[in-house]
C-alpha cells in the first residue's frame, strides 16, 4: 500500500513538473515571435551602418576583425550578461521595464511619489516579501537609503531617470519598423496589418510570428556557417577582445564613431526585460541562451568571413547584409528578411502596452483602457489608444526618414540611453533590494556603465544626424507623464488642505435640514483620511444623504500584485449608529480590476465582515478624527461571508437568525448573505447587519467628483500652462476615476467643483 501511495506521488510530481516544463517551453517559443524580432533582424544593417563611417580596408582584415570582436563581446556582455543573468533576476514579483526596477525601489525605500501612500501598505505580503536574489545578502546601507528619503531632489531625480528610460523605450519602438529595405507604401501597409493584430493579444500574436522568427534565425545562422567554412574558416580569430584595441587604435576617431553603427547589434535587447510580464523569467533566458544567441554569433561570424574575402565589395557600405547570401537563395531570403524586420517592431509594442500599465497604476500616465487578453496569464494586456499612436507615429517616421544611416543614429542612441537607465536603477536595487556591499553595485555600475558611456558618446555626437528623433519623441511622451503627475500632485495636495473635520460631519442632524434617505453611498476621494471637499460641496447644494455612507478610496501602492484578502481595509467614522464607513481598496498595477457587480459584491462583503468582527464597543469613539492606521482593518472580502444563489420564483421566506437576504438588480437570480450561526454575535452587530443588507437591496449610487483644476491667480507662466492646458487637456481625454472600477453610469452621480491649486 505505501509502494503505491509512494509510485501515485511521484508520477502526480512528474505530470506537475512536465506540465510546468510544457507551459516554460510554450512561453518561449511565443517569446520568439514577440520580444527577439528586433534584436533577430540586426544583422541586416549592423555592418552597413558600421561602415558608413570613412572606414577602409586594408588586406589584413584588421578592420572586419576588430567590427566583429567588438560585435561578439558586445552581444556577449550586455544581452547575455548584464541582462539574461543579472538585469532578469530583477523580476517585480514576474514584471519587468524600468519603471519595475522603480516601483522595486519605492518599496525597499520611501522614494514614490504616491501622494496617497500609507504604512498600512507596507504590511501587505507583497511589500514584506524578500527577493530570492538578496537572500543571505548583508543589509543595505542605512546612509544610502537615509540620504534617498531625506533629500526630495535625489527623489525627482530617480523618478525622471525612470520616466526618461520609460520614454526611450517607447522612442524606440516607434523608431524600430523605419530601418528597413522595404518600400515606403508596402511598408506602411505592412505596420496597419502590424498594429491590428494587437487586439488579439500576446499568446496568438506570439503563435503567429514565432515561425517567421525561428526561420529567420535558422537562415542567417546556416548561412553564417556556409561562409565561415567556404570563405574563412578562421575568422573565429577576430573574437579575440585584443582586435578591438587593435581597431581602434588603427581607425581612431573613424571607429570611435563607427561604433554607433555597432552599437545596433543589440537593438531590442532591452525588450527581454520590457516583455518580462508577459512571459516569464526562465522562458525568456531559455529562448536567447539557446536559440538567438547562437544564431546571431554565427550571422555576425559568417558576414565577416565572407567581407574578409572580398575587400572591394567591403568598402562599399551601401552594400549590406544579403551581399554575403548565396545568389541561389538570395530573393528567399529577402522575403524572410522582411516579414522579420516588420515582425521586429512587436517586441516594442508589446513592451510599451506593459509600461504604459505601470506608469498609469503608479500615477505618471493618463488613464487609459487595459484589456486583459490572457484569463493564465494578467500580464498580457491590450491597450487601444497606445496601440492607435504607435500605428500613427511609426507611420510618420516611416514616411519622413529614409536615410538608414539617420535611422540607424536615432535607433542606436534610444538603445543606449535605456541601457545607461536600466544601469543606474540596477546598481540602486542590489543595494536597496537585494542587500548586496556597496562594492558590489559599483563594480556593476562602473563595467557596464563604462561599456555603455562610450557607446553612448558615440552615438549623442551624431544628434543633428538623425539622434535628434528619439530625443523628441521622448520629451513630448515625458513632458506628458510628469504634467499628468504634477497636476494628479496637486489635485491631491488641495484635497488635502481643504478636508473637512469629521467633527463637521458628525454634527449634521435632521434638525438643519439633512435627512439619511435609502440605499448605500460610496463617495469617491483618493484621501485615505478625513472627509473631502467635494462631500460638503455635495451636502451643501443638497442636503441629503444615505443611510449607509461608504468614503471609497480606490488606489495602487507599488506592487505588481495585492493578495484579495489583503485588497480592502475598511474603518468606521464617528458612532456605531451614523453607518459611515471608510473603505480603502489597494491595488497593485499588475491586477485585474472586476466589474461592477463583483466589485459591489467584494466591497458590501468586507464591509460586513469588518462589522461582524468588531468586538462590542470597538471603535466607537464619537468625536475623534479617524485615525488610519489605528482604526483601520485590513478585511479579506467574504472571508467568512458566503453567498447562495437561488432561483427567484422560490419563497424567500422571512429573515431569520442566521440569514439576511439582497436581490442584485439587473440579475435574475436572488443573492442570499448567509452568516455563520454564532450565539456570541452581538445584538448590535447583528443589526447593523441587518440594516446594510437592508441599504445594498434598495441600491447603490457612486458620488464621483468632477474636477475642474485651475491653477491660482498670481500663478506664473510654467505652472498656468502645466494645469491650466496641459493637465485640463489630459484630463478631458482620458479614462474618468468611475472606469476604475467600472461602475454603470446609471449609478454614478458626479459633483462639480473648481479646483485652484
């Protein structure tokens, strides 16, 4: 009998490990086809654009030797190094792109800028929770993270290094489907097809272009190995690092420039972090160690024994990469090329939908509509409106430029500045974060940094050169986020200064005229404290108000993911007997917000919850401002509340001890809130109860503020053109609060008021 419980065990462990395997190599195989296009499709330009510079050849191969060792040590140092062994690791809880590496530092330091944050939040499991990667490490300097939340202009400073990495990467995708050979209508006609396919999500899209990729990156590698053994089987000479010295020595400032060129080698290689939330760590690594890196090795080997061999062709640099192909096969190939280099441009978009998603959660970034398009895996997400301003800005800049050369600069000075980023916020999370000695960062920041700077050097000298273009395409993307920022700031600093005291609401009574009518209120407020302005603007056109009166406050905190018992934390404001209660809902920016039934559901339970496990007298403290953090109850919601769907023919019968009863309009099946049979259940409680049940079945109104931000008089000319245009014009055009937690407009009531910040 134990042989046999022992032999089910083990194959229940070995379904469960090839299952997992299964799903790990169906995630890599998809990430083929969505996050390796652009770094796959490299070969294609990355010679052409070196030698454009005034590079010649000399019979020695000394030049195409130094090309390529600096090729092979690049590829070998940062994609497969700093990013496959190192930068992956830096998972948000399976998220990556910069703005994780930001929101990792939020947490391990009090350096957000979430006006709304409180300490409740660092009490969830997902703030608590250790990196595997700091695990035995030595504890982070206090000076450190002493000197990040004491100085505010360190804290600007990290949040505009992430916005300028974030901005970068979508300068980048935009400039990513204009270096190619394809005629200027096809290849608009091309990126349409491109952009509408988005809607389908990342698993179909992912199925669709994987084959083109895998063949793509099958073909150059056999062709890279048919020129190395036809025309210079020892060019595997030229990876030695001592050709890079002698190239450079050799062409001096020629080849110092030159290295913007090669600097194209590893375009798309921030897109294995970028994408990270839409795979996974391991697949992702699997699919480069194994799959690409070979490849490109081989593509970058063989183009150069076949250059070595053919000096006059060598110095022409508008002969590109199929110069090296087999005349035989030659038009084959051109047709793979360019379905992979228009395939190239979706590791970009991808990653934007991603970052996008991180910056609105954590308040850098208008609204905007999400679409989940994978019930396994939240990651993968949709998102309209970026899908439709990539579509139009890639097509502008496939229809201006189409000098290579310019497009190649551009490209390659976004690549750098979004790897000089990611450097920086990485030496900051192996200190913070992963408890590393300071010696440790350094030495990261210094040899890659250094790596990165003269890289960067060569590609900044070339602004008027085409370099400009991803710099203007991330200042207006930045300008965007920090007005959007700066603007959700202030707005929250005026709630702030004008709340009204508790101690107002409380002396409301009938006899000025206020009346409690039925149903429950959720009044809207991103103030986790004290009662909004907007709620007296309310009270004051029309003296009324619900019988049972929830202040909702709907906000992310910087994790990817808050576990569902730990989403509301729920207070009570005044006496037992006013029915006023305060409910935090947290987030984080990687989850699914439900619908409006299931979110009404969610939030009526917790609330019951949290008054069925009050203790007589908790919290009854009439005239004492609510105090969050000490009167605050992190509530799992229906925890211990259950709910039995019946048919609504069958006779409800009258309440008894141990039930109370809700119809859910617009449903044709009666919801019944069953209570756990308890004879300690207090009268009192048991009432309160009884009257919220009462209130959810007359109905639910959601009390939503309609901002109109202006700034003060006497303001200056920045802050009058940030609030007054930039921030009013973003407002207008993007999602309302009430979409936040889809709410019908059939129950939302929204209150007008001026703001003057």
């Amino acid at each position: 009998m134990t042989t046999d419980v022992e032999s089910n065990a083990f194959e229940e462990r070995r379904r469960r490990r090839s299952g997992s395997w299964r799903v790990v190599l169906s995630l890599a195989y998809q990430s083929l086809g969505v996050v390796y296009g652009d770094l796959g499709t490299s070969p294609l330009y990355v010679y052409k654009s070196t030698f454009a510079e005034d590079i010649h050849h000399s019979e020695s191969n000394e030049e195409i030797y130094g090309v390529l060792s600096f090729v092979f040590w690049t590829l070998t140092l940062v994609p497969l190094l700093k990013y496959v062994f190192i930068v992956l690791r830096a998972d948000d809880d399976g998220e990556g792109g910069t703005f994780a590496l930001y929101s990792l530092l939020c947490r391990h330091a009090r350096v957000g800028f979430l006006p709304n944050g409180q300490r409740a939040d660092e009490e969830i499991s997902a703030y608590k929770k250790t990196d595997d990667a700091g695990a035995g490490g030595e504890a982070s300097p206090s000076g450190l993270k002493a000197a990040l939340e004491r100085h505010q202009v360190l804290q600007k400073l990290l949040l505009l290094l992430a916005l300028i990495g974030t901005c970068m990467v979508i300068g980048d995708g935009v400039l990513t489907p204009a270096i190619s050979d394809v005629e200027v209508p096809i290849a608009c006609l091309i990126l349409i097809c491109l952009f509408a396919l988005q809607h389908y999500g990342t698993h179909r899209v992912g199925f669709l272009f994987a084959p083109i990729v895998i063949v793509w990156l099958l073909c150059i590698s056999s062709i890279g190995v048919y020129n190395i053994f036809h025309w210079n089987p020892h060019v595997y000479q030229a990876l030695s690092p001592y050709y890079m010295y002698k190239f450079l020595k050799k062409t001096q400032r020629a080849g110092w420039m030159s290295l913007g060129g090669i600097l194209l080698c590893i375009t798309g290689s921030e897109a294995m972090y970028a994408d990270l939330g839409h795979f996974s760590q391991l697949s992702i690594k699997i699919a480069f160690t194994f799959v690409v890196y070979p490849s490109l090795i081989l593509a970058y080997m063989g183009q150069a024994a076949y250059l070595s061999r053919h000096h006059t062709i060598a110095n022409d640099y508008r002969i590109g990469f199929y110069v090296s192909v087999p005349e035989q096969i030659r038009w084959p190939v051109l047709v793979i090329a360019i379905l992979a280099a228009v395939v190239g441009s979706q590791a970009i978009i991808t990653g934007t939908f991603s970052i996008i998603k991180q910056c609105s959660a954590l308040g850098c970034f208008p609204r905007v509509k999400i679409v989940h398009t994978s019930a396994k895996f939240h990651g993968q997400i949709y998102i309209p409106e970026i899908n439709w301003i990539l579509m139009i800005l890639c097509l502008a800049v496939t229809i201006g430029f189409r000098d290579t050369k310019h497009m190649g600069n551009a490209a390659g000075l976004a690549v750098i500045t979004v790897m000089l980023v990611t450097t920086c916020l990485m030496s900051l999370v192996i200190v913070l974060c992963w408890h590393k000695n300071i010696f440790v960062a350094l030495c990261f920041i210094l040899f890659f940094g250094t790596i990165e700077a003269l890289y960067f050097s060569a590609s900044v000298i070339k602004f008027l050169e085409g370099a400009w273009v991803p710099i203007a395409l991330s200042f207006i993307f930045m300008l965007i986020m920090y007005v959007w920022h700066y603007g959700m700031l202030k707005k929250y600093e005026f709630d702030v200064q004008n709340k009204v005291s508790i101690d107002w609401l409380l002396s409301l009574s009938p006899s000025l005229g206020i009346v409690r009518v039925n149903g429950i209120g959720l009044i809207h407020t991103e103030l986790v404290s004290g009662i909004p302005a907007i709620f007296s603007h309310f009270i004051t056109n029309l003296p009324a108000f619900h019988q049972v009166l929830v202040f909702l406050c709907i906000k992310s905190i910087p994790v990817p993911h808050v576990q569902p018992e730990e989403r509301f934390l729920v207070g009570r404001i005044g006496p037992r007997e006013h029915r006023i209660y305060r409910c935090i809902v947290r987030y984080g920016y990687r989850d699914v917000h439900k619908d409006d039934l299931e979110f009404e559901k969610d939030l009526v339970f917790s609330v019951a919850e949290f008054i069925r496990s009050g203790t007589p007298g908790q919290n009854d403290h009439a005239n004492e401002p609510d105090k969050v953090g000490e009167k605050m109850t992190v509530v799992g919601a229906g925890i211990r509340l259950r709910e039995l769907n019946v048919d609504p023919d069958e006779a409800a019968g009258p309440s008894d001890s141990t039930e109370i009863q809700s119809a859910v309009k617009g449903c044709r099946k009666k919801v019944r809130f069953v209570l756990p049979a308890s004879e300690q259940m207090n009268a009192r409680v048991r009432e309160e109860l009884q009257e919220l049940m009462e209130a959810r079945e007359a109905g639910m109104a959601f009390i939503l503020g309609h901002c109109y931000v202006r700034a003060k008089s006497g303001s200056g000319f920045i802050k009058r053109l940030a609030i007054n245009v930039g921030y009013d014009f973003l407002r207008r055009n993007s999602r309302s609060s009430a979409y936040a937690v889809n709410i019908q407009h059939a129950s939302t009531l929204e209150v007008g008021m001026v703001y003057y910040v």
